[in-house]
C-alpha cells in the first residue's frame, strides 16, 4: 500500500491516481498496488529508484545515529571522569 501523495511525487497525474484501486485508512488514501493488473512501466523504474535514495538516507541517518551516540557516550565518560576529579579534590576554604 502506498499513499496517493507518493504517486503524485513520483510524477502521476490525478486522472491516472484516480483510475487505481484506492481505499481509505486513518485520513489517508492508500493505493493497493497489488490489486493492479497493469501499472506503467516506468513505476517499477521509479519505485526501484525511490527505494535505492531511501536506503541510501537510511544509510547515512544510521552512520549520524552511530556518530552521535559515540560522542554522547565520550561526552558522558569525560562528563564522569570530571565528576570523579571534582569529588577527589582537596576542598577549598574561602576566607
């Protein structure tokens, strides 16, 4: 199931939208693929392209995710070690 909004980005035009078996879900239209006999063509071209960019985002997002959890993992070990040397340090009496 894919959204009337997706086929509309990936260059359909609404009389063509309309001809496809759509149902409603949650305020969203979706469109059944599978219950087409016939989609165009350049649709499997498009949907392979579409899915090619979104492993290729996904990708990146994962290898951000992994960077920025590293920092906040070394952020969170200076953050001890600075908290360990601030307990171990001689207290100072201001006078």
């Amino acid at each position: 199931m894919i959204t009337k909004l997706f086929l509309c980005q990936i260059g359909y035009c609404q009389s063509v939208i309309k001809a496809f078996p759509i149902m409603q879900s949650d305020s969203t239209t979706l469109v059944n693929l599978q219950k087409l006999d016939s989609i165009r063509p350049d649709f499997t071209v498009r949907f392979s392209l579409l899915h090619l960019q979104y492993d290729s985002i996904n990708q990146t997002y994962v290898k951000f995710a992994e960077i920025f959890q590293h920092r906040v993992d070394s952020l969170q070990k200076f953050d001890q070690q600075a908290n360990n040397l601030i307990h171990k340090a001689p207290t100072v009496i201001k006078l």
